[in-house]
C-alpha cells in the first residue's frame, strides 16, 4: 500500500508505547477529558514510578511546528518555527506556553483548529477509527470535510462570539433594570426628602410646644414642693415622739432578754436529761429483744446440729458398707485373671491358622482368575473392533445417502434458483429511485437557497426598522436626560406642568423667564401661589390675545398669563404698548417683550426657558415618532418570523430529500450486496455439487473395505473363547475362599470379645481401687465432722446458759430508770413554764 506525503504511521509491537506518542499529541493539542487519556484524572498522566525509577511530579510535551510559509493566526505568525508545550504540576494543574509566552488552553485549541488538526480531529487516526468513519453519520461526515475544508477554526470563534454577545446582552438587559430600579429609588428619595422638609417645620412647632409645656410642668412641680416641706416638717415631730417610746420599749426588751438565757439553759439542761432517760429506756427494751432473738437462734442451731450429728452418722455407715462391698468385687475379679488369659491365647491361635489357610486358597483362586482375565480381555477387544466397525459401516451408508440426497436437492436448487434475476431488478429500480431522489434534493436545495435569500432581505429590514425605533429611543433618552424625568427634583419646576402651542414656546420664555424654573409646592422658599382671578382685572389692549389662551397650565400661573397679551407682528406691540396698565404685558411669537413700566426686551435674545420648551415639545413629538416606530419594527419583525418559517420549511425539505438519498444509496447497496452474494453462493453450489460427487466414490470405497474387515473380526471371535475346565474351577474356589473367610472372621470376634473382657476387667480393678481410696477418704472426713459438731453443741449450751440469767437483770435497770425519767419530766415541766413566762414578757416590751 503505497505511503502517501504527508501521511505518518506509528507502528510497533505490544506495549512499546504507540498509544503513549498518540495521547501525547492530543495532550499537547489541548486535551481536556481525562478520560480519554485513559485516567480518572489529568494527573494520572504523570509517571507515576516503578520498582527501579521513582515517581514524578511534572509531566511536559513540546511539539515544534514549521511556520516558514506564516500560515499561524496572527498573534503567533512571527517566529519560522512555533515551540508550543504543555506542562502539568501535580496538584496544580496544566499550563501553555507558545515560544516561551504564556496561553489560553483555548488559543492552542483554535490554532490547531485552524490548522485542520487538534485533540479531536480526525487527521489522527487509532485503532478503530478507519471503521467508525466509514459507518459515521451524515452529521459526523459533515464535520469530517469541514475539518478538511479547515473552517473547523471559524466555527469554534464564532461559538466564542456567539457566547460573548449573549453575555454582553445579558449584561445590557441587567444595566437596564439597574437603571430603572436606580429611578424608582431617587423618585422615592425625592418624595422622602419633601417630607424630611415638613417634617424638620412640624418638628420645629413641637420643639416649641414641648418648651411651653416643660414651662407649666416647672411650675406645677415647685407648689408640689413647697406643700411637700410642710408635710415632712410635721411628718419629723411625729417620728421624734414614736422614738422616745421606742427607747423606753427597747429597755424593757434588754431586761427580758438577759434573763431569758439563763431559763432556756435550764429547760435544755431538763430535756437533755429526760431525753438521755428516755433512750437509755430504749436500749433496754432493744437489748431485751436481741437476747429473746439469740435464745431462738441457739435453740434453732442446738436442733440443726442434732439433724448433722445424725447424717453424719447415717453416712460413716454407708461408707463402711460400701467399702467392704468393694474389697469382694477386687477378691472376684483377682480369681478370674488366670482363666481369662488362658481363653484369650487359644483364641489367638486359631485365629492365625484360620488367616494362613485363607491367604493359601486366595492365591490360588487369583492364578486362576488372572488366566481367565486374559482370555475375556482378548474377546472384548475382538467384540470391540466388530462393533466399531459396524458403527463404521452404518455411518458410511447413511454418509452415502446424506451425500446423493444433497447432490440431488443442489441438482435442482440451481436449475430452479430465480433469485439472481430478481435481484438485477431491484439493482435497476434503486437505481432510478436514487436518481429520483437526486433531483428531488436539487429542487429542495434551491428552493432553500432562494428562502434564505428572502430572510436574509427581510431581515436586513427589520434591522432597519429597529436602527430607526433605537435612534428614535436614543434621542428620547437624551432628552429625557436634559429635561429630567417627571419628579425629578426636590420640587418639580412650573415649567415642567405647562402644555405650550407650538411656535409660542420663545413667547412664554421671554414673558417669564426664569420664574419658570420655580415650582408650585409652597414648602419651597421659592415657589407660585395659587391667588384665584383678580377682583377687578383691567383689560389688555385691542387686538391682543391673552396668553392663557396658548399655555395650558395650574391656577396659580392664571393670574400671570391673563395680564400677558400676545400681538401679531413687532409694528403692533410698539403701537400698543403706551395702552399697557400696571401689572400687563406685550410679547410676540419671535421673542420681544414691552412691559408696562417701558422695559423692553428685542427679539433673539437667547432664552434657557425657551429651549426648554421646545425642547418638551420635540419630546413629544418624537413619542409619537417612537410608537410608529415601534409599529413598523412589530410588522417588519413578524415578516421575518414568517421567512424564518419559510426558511424551516425549505431546510426540512431539504434535509428530507438528503435523507431519501441516503436511504436510496443505502438499498441500491444493499441490493448490490445481495446480488453479490447470490452470485457468489452460484458458483459456490456447483464447487459443493462436484465435491458431494468425489465424497460419494470415496464413502462407498471406504464401505467396501470395512466389510471385508467384519467377516474377518467374526473369524477371530469365534476362535477366542474361555475354557469351561477353568470357569468351573474358579467356581469351587470363590466357595472354598468365601468359608475360609466366615471362619476367620467367627476367630476374629471370639478374640475380640476376650480382649475387650480383659480390658474392662482391667478397668473395673482400677476403678475399684479408686473408689476403696475415696470412700476411705470420706470416712475420716465424717469422723472429724462428727467430733467438731459435738464441740459447736458444747459452746452453744453454754451460751444458752449464760443468756438465761439477762431478763431479770434488765428488768431490774428498767424499774430504775423509770423512776429517773418521771423525775426528769417535772423538772423540765417547770423549766418550761418559767421560760415561757420570760419570753411573754419580752414580747410586750417588743410591741
């Protein structure tokens, strides 16, 4: 296969690191997908280390790039050869460099992709990749030829563009709501600042008020003084009097309480020794009931000790009988030993005849079944060989039949076989269905070209349109920002509240000048007040119009308008202006003003009122302006909206024929594969029919021959046959063996049954020893039990005797005692009623 220029191929065995060079590339190229560098994360391309090499923490690609003919964008088209590395930090990602000069990752990306190259592109072609091309769809087979057409590059910008405009409108839409939600603000700070205003008046009137009221509350507050010190002055007489009273008290409370602690020592002395009686009471009556308890216990102790000396006599007893019953046993057991052995060796030796016996015959009878052995063996090979070649022979024949049945169905399968025909037909009609399809596309294609013509047109005017509605908007806006928005400032100036003519804007500026700048709010310093009508109004002179009659605007400017007449022409103000009367005046349309008192102003003397007038009125008119504007834009816009449908329509027509000629080649290849096919299984029928008929002659040749085979196995069988002398024979061993074997295992038992009576004997005679010892060992245990309850009987008697002589004793300390606590009880009676008597009086002199 030839190797075309430009063409490069990374060839290699397994393992040597071909994939390694591929991702390496891509890597550089601006690969972002871990996962296609075959890790879970961009780390994962650093060495990570082996036994004999340690790991890395940086991994870095250069690849150098020939710009000798300067086709790199423009900011890398200076240098003839282009360096661009990459190099990745573990932990701290991946970092671009052009000849030495930090990048974006997206800058390497679109400089590849102009070059019709890059981490993705299809110039780099793996494992796989050949087979993924050729069965891609139409969408990836269009990216393919743009990537060769190299506008892969343009694309990627114009996504870029696209995403910086959507932002950059995003941006302007919340610049907008900024702004409005900025007006709202300095509306409502505007409507909080004429309210601070007020309120800093109404707080002032308070300040005044609150000072009046201090002023009456002083007053109030010093006759509550003044009444207030003749109260305490009497209130300090009575106090002087209740103290003299209380010290008289207070002496008579010292005397109860000095004899107070000497009565209380008493009655605590009376108690205490009631109190120590009275315990002492106690205990007896305690200690009475805890010598009653201990006589009980004795006594309960007294018969438990009776109940042991008993059963420790009943057990010292036992365990003489059970001794002596056990010195018998050992006798008995002595006496039999000799005769038991005697038994166990004559078992012993038949038991070793019966085995010699037995071994002789089985060698014998082995001899015999190994010559029989032979023989079988040497007739079921025979056997084995006859039946194999019968299932030889009938797998021949029924080959033999399966072969000229199948040479017969091809026979007839391809005289018969139509298919071929058939599929030439549907060849040609496919091919006229694709070459329908094909005008069909070319129509559709037209027809979308022209309907992109079209939207391209209307959209142009829709732009138009809306270049016109935002030129309109944009000097709304400014004028807006000269004139101010409605509440704009603290108070709104009159100027902003009149509706003027057109053409007598010059007319009303230079009537009132800057007097129009004042607003009507009377909470400003300077403001119009609304007066009403004058009584007695005189009249302007004739031929004259009040201006009223051109300016629309509050009550409070009615006075000033009606006195301002407006005249037609310079000639006619001059003329008019000695009829004038205090408090009237003349303007004209171009400017000029005469005023009563013979002030006058020529016509063009520039006015700030005036342009502000008119500039309203361009306001106006260009609101007017804006929503024809706004009109034009709704129709032009929905003239477009229906080209972009028509347009839709086109390109889905469109798409649709490219894919009926899709689906057209697709069966015009499907029908030429199976044509293909169907002449390929042609000629391989005739290759199979003459390989059946060679497989017939060689099947029934190879049947001939096993044939000759099986009359010949037959032959040898009948002369392999097993002598009758030694089947019978073997017969009368198998018996003679089968005996011998009874009578081993009858010697067999009868020894083991002696065996094991001399072990348990053996065991029991241990077992007996054991038992001598132990109950030997319980019979002196009983024996000392016995004489160390007797001695327990021994002191619980004497306790019991020492405790009978206690109740009268304790009976004689009660009555004593009994005495002593009444005795206590009327000394304590007295010390009590002599204390009460001393705290009574110590209570009065408190009161």
């Amino acid at each position: 296969m030839p190797i075309e220029t430009g063409m490069t191929g990374i060839v290699g065995p397994n393992g040597c690191g071909k994939s390694n060079v591929v991702e390496a590339l891509r890597w550089a190229m601006g690969e972002t997908s871990a996962k296609r560098m075959r890790g879970a994360e961009m780390d994962d391309v650093i060495f990570g280390g082996s036994t004999s090499r340690p790991a890395r923490n940086i991994a870095e690609v250069t690849l150098s790039l020939d710009n000798s003919d300067r086709g790199a964008p423009a900011r890398f088209n200076e240098a003839d050869v282009l360096e661009i590395s990459r190099r990745i930090e573990r932990g701290a990602g991946s970092q671009y460099r052009v000849n030495g000069n930090d990048v974006r990752a997206r800058d390497i990306q679109l400089l590849f992709a102009d070059l019709a190259s890059g981490a993705h592109s299809t110039a780099m072609v793996s494992q796989g990749r050949v087979g993924a091309l050729i069965g891609a769809k139409p969408s990836e087979r269009r990216a393919l030829l743009e990537e060769a057409a190299g506008i892969t590059g343009l694309h990627s910008r114009r996504h870029e563009v696209e995403l910086r405009l959507k932002a950059a409108e995003s941006n302007l839409e919340r610049l907008d709501d900024v702004i409005s939600a900025l007006n709202n603000q300095s509306r409502g700070l505007q409507r909080q600042a004429r309210q601070a205003q007020r309120y800093r008046k109404i707080a002032e009137k308070i300040l005044e008020k609150e000072a009046i009221l201090l002023h009456l509350r002083w007053r109030e507050a010093s006759n509550a003084k003044e009444s207030s010190v003749a109260k305490l002055t009497s209130i300090e007489q009575l106090v002087s009097e209740r103290t003299q009273a209380a010290a008289s008290a207070a002496r008579r409370r010292a005397n109860a309480q000095q004899a107070l602690p000497k009565l209380r020592n008493t009655a605590v002395r009376a108690a205490a020794e009631l109190q120590r009686f009275t315990l002492a009471l106690k205990e007896l009556d305690n200690e009475e009931s805890r010598i009653s308890e201990a006589s009980a216990e004795i006594s309960r102790r007294l018969e438990q000790i009776e109940g042991d000396l008993a059963r420790e006599n009943d057990l010292a007893k036992e365990a003489a009988e059970t001794i002596a019953r056990l010195e018998t046993e050992r006798s008995n057991l002595e006496s039999n030993k000799v005769e038991e052995a005697r038994a166990i060796e004559a078992a012993q030796s038949a038991l070793l005849g019966a085995r010699e016996a037995l071994m002789t015959k089985e060698t014998k009878l082995a001899k015999v079944t190994t010559e029989i052995t032979a023989a079988e063996a040497k007739k079921t090979t025979i056997t084995a060989r006859a039946n194999e070649l019968a299932e030889r022979g009938l797998r021949l024949k029924a080959r033999v039949r399966q072969i000229d049945s199948e040479r017969e169905k091809l026979k007839g399968k391809i005289s018969a076989d139509r298919r071929l025909a058939e599929a030439e037909r549907n060849v040609a009609n496919f091919e006229s269905q694709l070459s329908t399809a094909r005008e069909n596309l070319t129509k559709a294609e037209e027809e979308r070209l022209q309907a992109e013509k079209q939207e391209n047109s209307v959209r142009v005017k829709a732009a138009e349109k809306q270049a016109a509605k935002n030129e309109i908007a944009a000097e709304i806006k400014a004028l807006i920002g000269i004139l101010g928005e409605p509440d704009s400032d603290l108070f709104p100036p009159l100027i902003d509240a009149l509706e003027v003519t057109t053409g007598f804007e010059t007319a009303l500026a230079t009537a009132l000048g800057e007097e129009l700048t004042a607003p009507i709010d009377e909470a400003a310093e300077r403001h119009w007040a609304s007066l009403g009508p004058l009584p007695d109004k005189a009249a302007l002179p004739a031929n004259t119009r009040p201006l009223s009659d051109f300016v629309k605007g509050p009550p409070a400017l009615d006075r000033r308008l009606s006195s301002i007449g407006v005249v037609s022409s310079d000639i006619n103000g001059t003329t008019l202006r000695k009829q004038l009367r205090p408090g009237q005046w003349l303007v004209s349309k171009t400017g000029e003003f005469w005023r009563w008192d013979g002030f006058t102003v020529a016509a063009g003397v520039p006015s700030a009122a005036a342009t502000r007038l008119s500039q309203r009125n361009r306001l106006e008119a260009l609101n007017g302006s804006l929503k024809t504007a706004d009109t034009n834009l709704q129709t032009a816009e929905t003239a477009h909206k229906m080209s972009i449908k028509v347009l839709a329509a086109a390109s889905s027509n469109e798409n649709k024929s490219r894919q009926m000629v899709e689906l057209s080649i697709g069966q015009l290849d499907g029908a030429r594969d199976i044509r293909s096919s169907l002449l390929s299984e042609s000629s391989s029928a005739a290759s199979r029919l003459a390989a059946l008929e060679e497989a017939s002659a060689e099947s029934k040749n190879d049947l001939a021959q096993i044939q000759k085979l099986e009359v010949e196995v037959a032959d040898a069988l009948d002369a392999a046959s097993t002598p009758l002398q030694l089947k019978s024979s073997i017969d009368k061993l198998h018996e003679t063996v089968t005996d011998h074997k009874n009578l081993e295992s009858e010697c067999q038992i009868k020894y083991n049954r002696l065996e094991t009576q001399y072990q348990l004997r053996r065991e029991r005679v241990t077992a007996n020893e054991k038992e001598l010892s132990s109950w030997r060992e319980r019979t002196l245990e009983a024996t000392e039990r016995l004489n160390e309850l007797l001695e327990r009987q021994k002191d619980i008697q004497n306790q019991a005797q020492t405790l009978s002589g206690r109740p009268s004793e304790i009976a004689r300390k009660r009555q004593d005692l009994l005495e002593l606590s009444r005795s206590s009880e009327e000394s304590q009676s007295t010390a009590s009623d002599e204390l009460t008597k001393g705290e009574m009086e110590q209570t009065d002199a408190d009161r």
